[in-house]
C-alpha cells in the first residue's frame, strides 16, 4: 500500500506541469505597464515578474528626465560645458534616435525638449510666444555629437553643440523597455507573451493557441476602438494627442511636438505603427504623427516589415499599402 502511494506520488511529481498563464499590471515611466505570459510554474512566474518590474524601473532610473540623477539628467546638466561619459545602452539609444531623426528628416527629434520641457500638461502650463521664439531654434538633433573613441577601453561620449539644448527620450524609452523585458522572458523560456508599457506592446508567440488581438481605441472617445487587430510577433505602438493634453481657448496643447513649431504637433490625432520591435515602433508612431498622414504614410509604405494606421486631424483613418492588400 505504501509503496504504490509512494509509487503513485512519484508518478505525479514526473509528469509535465500545466502551464497557466499569469498577469500583473503596475506603474512605472509615469504610466501603467502590463505583464502577461505562459509558464508551468507559480515561482517562476513571480520571480519573472519581479525581473520585469525592475527591468523597467531600472530602465526609467536611467532615462527618466524627471530624475535628477538620472544618466539623462546629467547630460541635460553637462553636456553643452564639457563631453560627457555615457553608458553603451544609452549612446546605442541616442544613435537610434538620431538614426530616426534623418530618417525623419527631423520630425523625430529628442532635442523638442530645449522647448518642450517648458510644458506641464498635468497643470495647463506651456511656453510663453517670447519662450518658444528665442529657443525653437535650439531644437535640432544635430547639435548632439555621438563619438565612440576607441583608446584602450571603449568610450561612448556625448556632448551638446548649444548651450540650450536639452533631450528627452519620451518619444523611444518606452519601447527600449518593452523589448529589454521580452528579451529577459525569452532567455527564460517563455514563448507566449504581452508586454506593454502605456502605449508601447509587444507579444510572442500566441495566446491560449489562437492570436493575440490588440484593439487601439477611438482618438476622442475612449470608449470605442477603431480597429481590433490579430497579432503575432509584433510590436505595435500609439501616439495620440489625447494622452497628455489641456485645451486652452479651445486649443488642445498635448505632448507631441513638431520641432520645427516648438508647438503641439497638430497633423495628427492617433497614429499606429507595427514594426518587428518596440524601439522601431516607438519612435515611428512618434515620428509619422508629426510627419503626417501624406509625408508619413509615403515614409511608412518604404519601409520593410512597418504597417501604420494614422487618425488624422479631421478624424479620418488610412492604413499602409500592406495593410489594404491583407484586406
Ligand atoms: P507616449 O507613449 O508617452 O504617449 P509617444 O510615443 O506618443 O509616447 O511619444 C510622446 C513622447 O515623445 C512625448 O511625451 C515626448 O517625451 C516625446 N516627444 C514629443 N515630441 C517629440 C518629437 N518631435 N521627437 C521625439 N520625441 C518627441
Ligand atoms: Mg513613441
């Protein structure tokens, strides 16, 4: 009798575990980022999601501008008095930016900030005209000079070309987290996933067998989506002027700016991009908002492996060729 209990619960112990799928939503980057993914254990699943927690907020420490300690604070601090040492991830990201901001012909530009950090959407605050005029023109991405000088260490080094420039990487930080998690669950194993970090996803593999579906919502009622759409080992961004905004004499000043105006961006309402990884898709739905429905659908349809969906100003919705011939 005990030796077939014993028998029995060795049997039980030898057999695949089932796999259950586990979930934890939480701030981080002054927004709700969500984890969702299979695997076989109940201790796995919480130490993966405590590896995702502090990948993002180590990721914030990093690039947050809000942080005064952190590695982009201090080149906002020093880097137009002296070069400035930084870390590989953070030149790999500032190249990536300003890979975009070419592409782009400088609608992506993390230099927006030399104006943009004088608004405060939280608290209706924007430049006055006196502000915008004197520093627009210190908006240009070409005044951060990137050099890897390779002496007997290698050394990234960054430094600043005008006195009033300053960065922020809003428009590509959040999709560098979300690749940096879905890289950290498939070194774990894990095959079927979600990740998002506000309106920054990405999903492996598939759900429950069948497709992931990933609705973007109605640029003036939240309520409504425009479109739900089946994926699989994509990432799939939103910019939209409805995320961090105010109106003022029916103005709606929001968190997209145009480089060239210092001014809210006000080509677009919402624009989608689905492209092979979340920095891409990031910065693209960033880019093709200010770029707008004509420059930025051309932009998109040269581009390999990126679909678009752009809301424009007036509410109306085109997609890529890509996504018409799939139709
Ligand atoms: P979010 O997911 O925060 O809504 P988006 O991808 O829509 O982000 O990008 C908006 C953010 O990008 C802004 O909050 C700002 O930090 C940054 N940004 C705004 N305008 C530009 C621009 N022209 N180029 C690069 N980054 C920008
Ligand atoms: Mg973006």
């Amino acid at each position: 009798m005990k030796n077939r209990l014993l028998s029995l619960i060795l049997l039980l112990l030898s057999l695949p575990a089932h796999s259950q799928w586990f979930e934890k939503e939480f701030e981080v980057m002054g927004t709700i980022a969500r984890v969702e993914f299979e695997t076989e254990s109940e201790q796995k699943a919480q130490l993966l999601i405590t590896d995702v927690i502090d990948e993002m907020n180590r990721v914030d420490q990093l690039m947050s501008p809000f942080k005064t300690t952190s590695e982009l604070s201090k080149l906002n601090q020093q880097a137009a008095k002296h070069p400035v040492q930084i870390s590989d991830e953070l030149y790999r990201l500032l190249q990536r930016s300003a890979y975009y901001s070419n592409l782009t012909q400088g609608a992506f530009d993390i230099t927006f900030s030399s104006v943009g950090y004088l608004y405060d959407y939280r608290n209706n605050k924007k430049p006055t005209k006196a502000q915008k005029e004197s520093l627009v023109s210190s908006i240009n991405y070409k005044s951060v000079k990137l050099s890897n000088q390779l002496s007997s260490v290698k050394q990234s080094i960054v430094q600043f070309k005008n006195p009033n420039t300053k960065i922020d990487l809003g428009g590509i930080a959040k999709g560098h987290a979300v690749d940096q998690c879905i890289k950290l669950l498939q070194k774990s194993g894990i095959k079927n996933a979600f990740i998002s970090a506000g309106g920054d996803s990405r999903v492996i593999g598939r759900k429950n067998g069948r497709l992931w579906y990933i609705g973007i919502r109605h640029p003036r009622n939240k309520d409504k989506l425009i479109v739900n759409l089946p994926l699989e080992n994509t990432s799939i961004s939103t910019s939209g002027d409805y995320e961090r905004f105010f109106i003022q004499d029916n103005i709606r000043y929001h968190h997209i700016i145009d480089p060239k105006t210092g001014d809210s961006s006000r080509n677009s309402q919402s624009v989608t991009i689905l492209a092979e990884n979340s920095v891409d898709a990031d910065a693209l739905s960033t880019s093709i908002f200010v770029l707008g429905p004509v420059k930025g659908m051309a932009l998109v349809n040269t581009l390999p492996n990126v679909s678009a969906i752009i809301v424009d100003i007036n509410g109306k919705m085109t997609v890529s060729d890509d996504l018409v011939n799939a139709n």
